[in-house]
C-alpha cells in the first residue's frame, strides 16, 4: 500500500479542524452557560433584598436595570492629632480594610478625593441596605478612632455599567 500524503494532508486538517470546531463549541456553551437573563438577575437581586427599577433608555429602547447602591462619604473628623508614624499605620489599616470590602464583594470602589476639602474620599457599596453600608463603613479603622467620619446616601445606578 503507497503513502498518499494528500490523502494524509486533508484527514489531519479535518481532524484538527473538527477539534478547533469542537474547542469553540464547547467555549460557546461554557460562556451560554454563565450568561444569565434579565429576569434571573433581576430576581437574584430581589431575593437578596437590593432595591431595583427598570430604566427605558430613550435613545436605544434598551431595558436597563437600575440599582440601589450606597456611597459613603469619608470626611474628614475630629480626631487628627496623631503622629506621621500613627497616621501611616492608620492609613495601611484603612485600605487595608478597603480591600477587604471589595474582596468580599461589599464594595464596588473606593478612593481619595484629589484636593485637601473636607470630603476627603468615597466608597461605593454593593450591598442591600443602608443599614449594612453603614455598618461596614464604620469598621474602617480611620472612622473608629476618629480621624474620618461618615456620611452615607442611596445612589441609583445601572447594573453592570464600567465606569469610563
């Protein structure tokens, strides 16, 4: 029996092909299978008791769902009178804490303001009540001791939208 090495040449294509074609597919239902509709995520953001409302974008027709999240408003407070030494060992704690929040999914940003005013920074929350934004705020080492205070309000917000 002779070699074809035609014959070699189109069977190892189709079977590199296929597999490609499969390796797609299979991506394709790994990503479908991720993918949730509206309503599921609209009925997971209820259950877990986050406020919600539809907004019809007046330009696109598109439905977009809008949430309730917190900012909390880092002022400056009372307390400032440590030293460099204490105030960079109260700042590492503070992000530290910050970096907790958006670990665990309890905030969606944080950052300083870049002048020297009275508000000195904001973190937006991802959680369902004032309550439980306001609790977690003041678990910031800064606001314990008093060197930042707190102020907290509801903010509405497109679910998912990237900041740009």
């Amino acid at each position: 029996m002779k070699f074809n090495f035609n014959l070699f040449l189109i069977t190892f294509v189709l079977l590199i092909g296929c597999k490609e074609e499969h390796k797609v597919q299979n991506g394709d239902q790994q990503f479908e299978s991720k993918v949730k509709t509206v309503s599921q995520i609209k009925k997971e953001l209820t259950d877990d008791g986050y406020q919600i409302f539809d907004y019809v974008d007046p330009n696109s027709g598109d439905t977009v769902i809008m949430q309730q999240y917190f900012i909390a408003f880092l002022k400056r407070g009372p307390n400032r009178s440590q030293d460099s030494l204490g105030a960079a060992t109260l700042q590492e704690a503070h992000l530290n804490h910050l970096g907790k929040m958006y670990d665990k999914g309890y905030a969606d940003i944080s950052g300083p303001f870049g002048d020297d005013g009275e508000i000195r920074g904001i973190t937006i929350y991802n959680v369902p009540t004032f309550e439980m934004a306001d609790s977690l705020a003041n678990m910031d080492p800064m606001v314990k001791v008093g060197r930042l205070e707190i102020e907290i309000h509801p903010w509405w917000a497109a679910k998912g939208f990237p900041l740009r």
